[in-house]
C-alpha cells in the first residue's frame, strides 16, 4: 500500500537561495542593526538565507483575526510590513547580483522605518516577477498579513513595486486597505493614502506604470519574435541532444553523449520498433530520461509531468515479496535494498519502505524526439504565445504560423532517415504493433482503393498454424454496408508483389543512360541553387531593413524627448515603423518557408540517387526498405470479368 510519494523538485520550495558575497559584510552588519529580529512574525526565505535568519516564523501570523483593526494612539508605535520585489522591468539587478539588490533596497526601507519609529514585524519578498502579475506568491501572503489585522503600514520602495496593475491599485489601496486600517507608503514616489488630495496622483502613477509594462510587454514580445525569425534560439533549456553554446547563448551546439541516445532512437524506429520496445530498450539499459539527464548535468530544467527521483513510501502488505514491489512501482530490488539497507529479502506485514523510483521513458517523450525538427538543424519556435501581460496562460499557434528557420546548427539526425521517420508520421494515426513490439511490415501503409479506408492485418487458423493475410478495415468493421472490397490478399503474397515492384524499379534506374541521369541531376541542381540564392539575398535585405527600422525608432524617441516632434507625430511614425517591421517579419518567415520547401526538393532527388545506389537487386523486404521506397499502396477490388484485382502504389523513389 502506497502511504506517500516525494518528487524531489516538486515539494521542496521554490525559493532560490543566493550566496552571500563576503565583501558585503559591513552592509548586512548595518541592516542587522536596524532590523529587531525578535519582532519578526514572518520574513521569506530567500531574505532569511542572505541575512542568515534563524528565527522561525509565526505559526498563527496569518491566521484570521475578529475583524478588529488596532487603531493606533498618539503615542503608539506602528507596525509596518514591507514588501521587496525585483525584477527586469525596473532595472534592479546589479551586475547580475540579485543578493546585492535585495539588500540594497532593504536597508533603504529599514532606515526610513528607524527615522519614524515604526516596528517591522514582516518582510515579504520577491524576484523575478512583473508587478502586473497579480498571483505572485509573497505579495498574496502580504495581503493576507494585512487583511488579518497584523499591521498598520505597509511600506515599499514606490508604489510601483507594490503593483503595476490599475485594478489592484484601486481594489486595495482606494478600497481593502481602507478596511482593514492599513496605510500604504511608497517611498520614491511620496505615495502615502494618509496624505489628503494624494488619490489622484496614485490613480494617474498607476496608469503610467501600467503603461510602460505594456510597451515594455510589446517592445519583448516583437524583439523576441524577430529573434526566432532570424534563427537564434530564445528557449530557457536546449532540447535533449544539445546544449546552449557557452560563446552563444543563442546557438545551439551538440551534446554527444545525449546526441547518441537520440540518433538510436531514430535507428529503432526506423528499423521498425515500436514506441514500447524503444522505451523498454532504454529503460532496460537504465539510460537516463531527458529530464533526469538535465539534471544530472547540474540543470534547473524541470519537468511539472516527470517523475524524476520519485521516492514512495510503502506499507508491504500480506504475501507480497520485494521483487513483487519492485516490478509493480518500476523500481529494482536492489535499489530498494540499498536505500533501506536491508541485508536479506525478507519483508513482514505492515513493514514500512522506501521504494526508490528513478524517472522511466514513455511512449510521449519518443513521439517529441521523433517528430522534433530541431534534429535536423531547423530551429521551430513561436508554438505558443501568452494571451496578454496580465494573463501568463499560453495559448498554441498553429502549425502554418510556426517560425521555421533552417540550417541554425548541425544536424544530429540525417535528411534520409528524417524523410523516412517523416513519412510514417504522416498518416500513420495509431501504428499497430506485433507482440513482440515490432511494427508490422505493411502497417499504414496499405489502403482500399475502393474506401480510401487501411488495410489491417489479420491472422486466420490454417493447417499448419496460422496464415496472415490483409482486409479492408472498414468492410470488416461494417460487414460490407460501406465498402464492396470483400477479398483479402494473402501477407506472403502481397510481400512478394510488392518486392518484385521495388526490383523492377531499380532494374528500370540502371537501364537508364548515364548521360540521361546525370543531364538531369544538373538541371534540378542548378534551378533549386538559383531560386535559393535569390531568397536568401531577399532575406538578408529585409534583416538590413529591420535594422534601419530600429535605429530610426531609437532617435525617434530621442525626437520626442527632446521636442523636435510632438506626441501625434510621434504616435504616427511609430506605428508606421512597428508596421512595416513586423511585413518584413512576415515576409522572412515566408522565405524560411519556401527554402525549406526547394530544399526538400532537392534532398528528395539526392535521396533518390542514394537510395538506388544502396541496391542492386533485393532478395528479402523490410520495413526499411519499404519506407524508403514506397509511400502508399492501394488494394482495389477484384475484376469480375478478368479476375484481376487493381493494384496501385504511390512512390517515394521512382526511376522515372
């Protein structure tokens, strides 16, 4: 019985912890000696960490009060929270140092609050996160402080920190916080809702500060996107098989060790595994999953889905065995040996374990690696896209808007197998595998000519054991109410027509003239090359464009700082530019994808070649062989009058 499971990165806490720079010393001495840690009912993990904190915080500090809020006598002290946040919107990292900030800003509050004689009885802070995020964790534990009546100010750097949303502004300062008796103090700002005739400036700052994030929302999202369309790769974690370049943050370089897992993977299934049997080979061989790998490189990547270094505590039950336990919750019995240091096999009821369970490979992480065009050295980017800067849910883009970019890295997997695996995807729907985990040879590959619906393969009772033959699934499934094609085909015969087909071809490519093959290999060259080279100088004058476009929007905005322009002139170029920027951006992910296209075409006729050439006559079919060659196959009917049953196929090589 499963009495608890641990995932380690998934209920530990969230907070990053920063080393302390030793240098700094003197600095936190200083806010020490202003903070009274024993008034402290509560301070957030990461400020308890840089200031080295080891008083606990209040287990009841936000528990709900009777609605009774302290109303302060003249000679009483005020409580006063205050609220830290960092982020990149308002330009608060120092040279990267994100511990360096947080002090920074915190001494600055704690000495004011030592000017007024106010208590500090909680700190809340944060990094990282917009103040138009109204769901950010430390800010709704704050306000949960306030609502319980546990103070009477809360104090920020600006009220900007406290939020950039005008809907928060209103809800809390202008309305709860009258409520709950709470005074809000910004700082910089000289934001104080104990000051009369200060509402309007808060309301018209609120409005400020939520424009700048929207531009600053807009001015992200179309650099961003200019980015993915010029080929540089804005994704936090490499995919599995390759790793951020050190001297590049935005190029891609491969990571052999991973890159070797990937390329076997494309092997396997090339060969004819199914997803099952490649995920057991793996997990057979303990190769560590893509998650797990990142992890053991030292990466922060994780996975909300994974599984990795799951730990479940388990109760054994009556007549269970430890082999029994292991095979059930994936593990080994000598990893539940060793994490237990247990000396023998032997388990007693009501036992309490713990079965350690590393992360497994499922049939969903092969499908990703398999249909991922990154492994050809294309970068796909844009797949999804926030809804709005107040709403961080993503939405998908679909297919056709994707921003495709070709040749961004070296390509781990080959165009001819990346054709192959391609082409099986293409309308393979759910791929039917044997017991043995193998995908039989004709498996979405045989169609009625009379339905359009799959041929499946069926066995039958003979003799002398059992006789595969294929059948119209759907005038199987309908009993003949559909489709009229009533007459299976044999699965040895049909091998041997298709054979001898493939054979005819390539008796048919080498009957041809050398001087024929090669008048034509040259012309297809020389044609695709041309059409290339002319988008290829298109797109670098639209990234020429781009840049001119930028420059001109940077002195634009000194124009209107300096009143050369007026705010409508402004307003009008601008748009104009950020116009034009975004057709040429449309029109550089169109040439992507016509290059794409050509080269596609071109790689087809260099298959071609190399496929014919791997072969001379073909004794024994597989699914290699079959992918390679043939793309579909049309069973019709059989001829009343002659007898003969139509048969079509429609190739992926052809000698003419």
């Amino acid at each position: 019985m499963i009495v608890n499971v641990f995932r380690e990165g998934v209920d530990k806490g969230s907070n990053d912890l920063k080393l302390i720079n030793e240098n700094d010393s003197v600095e936190i001495k200083r806010i020490k000696e202003l903070l009274e840690v024993t008034n402290l009912e509560y301070i957030s993990n990461n400020l308890r960490y840089i200031l080295g904190i080891t008083k606990e915080n209040s287990l009841n500090c936000f528990d709900k009060k009777n609605n009774e809020y302290r109303v302060i006598q003249a000679d009483g002290v005020f409580r006063v929270i205050l609220y830290i946040r960092l982020s990149v919107e308002d330009g608060d990292i120092i040279d990267g140092d994100v511990s360096k900030s947080i002090r920074n800003q915190l001494l600055y509050l704690l000495t004011e609050c030592k000017n007024r004689n106010w208590k500090v009885v909680a700190i809340f802070c944060e990094e990282g996160i917009s103040g138009a995020d109204d769901n950010r964790p430390e800010w709704l534990k704050a306000l949960s402080f306030c609502e319980c009546g546990n103070t009477e100010i809360f104090l920020c750097k600006s009220q900007s920190r406290f939020s950039r949303s005008m809907e928060m502004i209103e809800k809390y300062l202008h309305k709860d916080f009258i409520t709950w008796n709470v005074r809000f103090v910004g700082l910089v700002d000289s934001t104080d809702t104990a000051v009369s005739g200060n509402k309007k400036t808060r309301q018209i700052n609120g409005l400020v500060n939520e424009w700048q994030v929207e531009d600053q929302s807009i001015n992200t999202r179309n650099i961003l996107k200019n980015k993915k369309s010029n080929g540089l790769f804005t994704g936090s974690f490499a995919p599995f098989g390759y790793i951020k370049d050190p001297k590049d943050k935005y190029h891609l370089i491969i990571d052999e060790p991973a890159a070797k897992i990937v390329k076997e993977i494309f092997d396997m299934y090339v060969e004819g595994k199914g997803y099952h049997l490649i995920c057991k080979n793996l997990n057979e061989r303990k190769i560590p999953t893509p998650t797990e790998y990142k992890k053991l490189q030292g990466s922060r990547f994780h996975c909300s889905q994974s599984n990795v270094n799951k730990r479940i505590t388990y109760q054994v039950e009556k007549d269970e065995t430890l082999e029994k336990i292991a095979v059930s919750l994936h593990s080994t019995v000598e990893d539940i040996m060793e994490y237990n240091n247990l000396t023998d096999t032997n388990l007693t009821v009501g036992q309490i374990i713990i079965v350690p369970v590393r992360a497994t490979w499922n049939n969903d992480t092969i499908r990703k690696i398999l249909s991922d065009e990154t492994y050809i050295g294309t970068l796909v980017q844009g797949k999804v896209e926030g809804i709005s800067y107040k709403d961080k849910h993503q939405i998908a883009i679909p297919k056709e808007k994707w921003i495709r970019v070709p040749h961004c890295h070296n390509a781990i997997i080959d165009k001819e197998t990346w054709e192959i695996v391609s082409a099986r995807f293409k309308n393979r729907g759910r791929t039917k595998t044997t017991k043995t985990g193998e995908v039989h040879l004709f498996s979405k590959k045989v169609y009625c000519a009379c339905c359009g619906k799959v041929f499946q393969r069926n066995l039958c009772h003979v003799k002398d054991g059992k006789q595969a033959y294929m059948q119209c699934r759907e005038r199987r499934k309908t009993g003949g109410f559909i489709c009229n094609n009533n007459r299976a085909i044999r699965y040895d015969d049909l091998e041997k027509l298709v054979l001898d087909q493939i054979n005819f071809q390539i008796a048919r490519y080498y009957d041809l003239t050398k001087i024929e093959k090669n008048y034509f290999a040259k012309q297809v060259d020389n044609s695709v090359d041309k059409d290339i080279k002319i988008l290829e100088n298109e797109r670098a004058n639209l990234k020429a464009q781009i840049i001119k476009k930028e420059r001109a929007l940077t002195m634009l905005y000194d124009d209107r700082v300096n009143g050369i322009i007026d705010a409508t002139e402004f307003t009008i170029i601008k748009n104009q530019n950020t116009i034009d920027v975004d057709g040429y951006n449309k029109r550089i992910s169109q040439i992507n994808e016509e290059i794409i296209a050509l080269e596609r075409t071109k790689n087809m006729k260099v298959n071609k070649e190399k496929i014919f050439k791997k072969y001379k006559k073909i004794e024994k079919l597989n699914r290699i062989i079959l992918d390679e060659f043939i793309d579909k196959i049309y069973i019709g009917n059989i001829n009343p009058e002659n007898k003969k049953r139509t048969f079509r196929i429609d190739w992926n090589v052809k000698a003419d």
